[in-house]
C-alpha cells in the first residue's frame, strides 16, 4: 500500500499502528522510524489527504518523541510510485512546519531526489539539520552507486564535509550478484573491508 498515513478512512487503524511502530523501534533499538504518507486513491483530493497525513503526524510525532524515536517522512518520485502523496523536499519541509513536532524531520532519499528535482549537494547543504538519514540508489535503474547518473565520490566528500553522522541506508537492487553490488563500497572501508 505504500502507507496509510494520508488515507482519512484508516485513520484509527495508522493510530493504533503507532503504538506498534513504537514498540517494535522500543525491542529492535531502533532510533528513527520512516512514515510512509501513501498513494493518494481516486476520489480524495489531494489537499484531503495532505490534511489528514498532518493530522495523522500531530497524534504520533509526539507519541514517538515521548519514546524517544525520532519519526521521518520519505519523499517519493512519481515515476515509481505514481501518485504517492509526498514528492519533493519542499513539500516534505511544508508537511513538516505545519505539524509543527520537532521530533518530525526529512529521510532524505538520494535517488528519489535526484529523480524529481535534481541540485542534490545544495539541497543538502541547505536543509541538513532537518536530515537524520538518508538513503541512497543511482539513477537511472535504481542500482548501487557507480552505475548511473549520480556523481557519488563527490556527493559523499561533499556530504562527508558537512559534518554529517548519520547513516546512509542502500536501498537499491544491484546490477549483478549481491556481492559484486557492494564493490563500490570497498573504498569507502578501507581495511575494515576485510
């Protein structure tokens, strides 16, 4: 379903999947949780379900903060998700300021992104307080990075130069095996690749 979040028929059925959520991050030590807004179904508006993806926020950002979890929210292209409610950074920082939680922050997805709306290093630059995770996926194909259009080596620099110590999740199919999919990464550990 790609969440539920903006769907206002589901509300108490994501209300109570909140103190799930929080349950299952209390027993794995899970940090942050992801909370996926949805594809929007014919006949609701889109403005609807913006509304009720805020609303839904409100009840649970301060549910997770008094847990200590941090609660995120993904932005999503619409080429492979066609019609998911949340698309770009611009828009997840508007969902973000009108719940108005500072336990809300962006999942900041690499490829998804680029997809959408491209000027990777400034974006992040510009709104990396706002960013506890990212992902990542090179474009087009969604396979690991070195395969497609994204300019990793100077995206990671770049990022590394900011300061930034969060984690930053691969989420892409590789190209060939899994193994020969995690060859990019050797430069990156060194002898702790071994």
């Amino acid at each position: 379903e790609r969440g539920i979040a903006c769907l206002p028929e589901r509300v108490g059925e994501f209300q109570a999947n909140v103190e799930t959520a929080i349950e299952y991050a209390r027993a794995l030590g899970c940090p942050q949780v992801n909370c996926l807004a949805g594809v929007v179904p014919a006949g609701l508006t889109r403005e609807r379900a913006e509304q009720t993806f805020v609303d839904n926020l409100k009840y649970a950002a301060p549910k997770f903060e008094a847990a200590g979890v941090k609660l995120l929210i993904e932005a999503i292209n619409t080429r492979d998700i066609p019609g998911f409610l949340l698309n770009t950074t611009k828009q997840s920082l508007s969902i973000i300021d009108a719940v108005g939680s500072s336990n809300l922050l962006v999942q900041y997805d690499i490829y998804h992104m680029q997809i959408m709306e491209g000027d990777l290093a400034p974006t992040i630059q510009k709104h990396l307080a706002r960013i506890p995770h990212m992902q990542l996926a090179d474009t087009p194909g969604r396979h690991e990075p070195g395969t497609g259009e994204i300019n990793y080596p100077f995206l990671f620099d770049f990022i590394d130069g900011l300061g930034y110590s969060g984690w930053i999740g691969c989420e892409y199919k590789p190209l060939g095996s899994t193994q020969d999919g995690l060859g990019w990464v050797q430069r990156y550990l060194g002898a702790q690749a071994h």
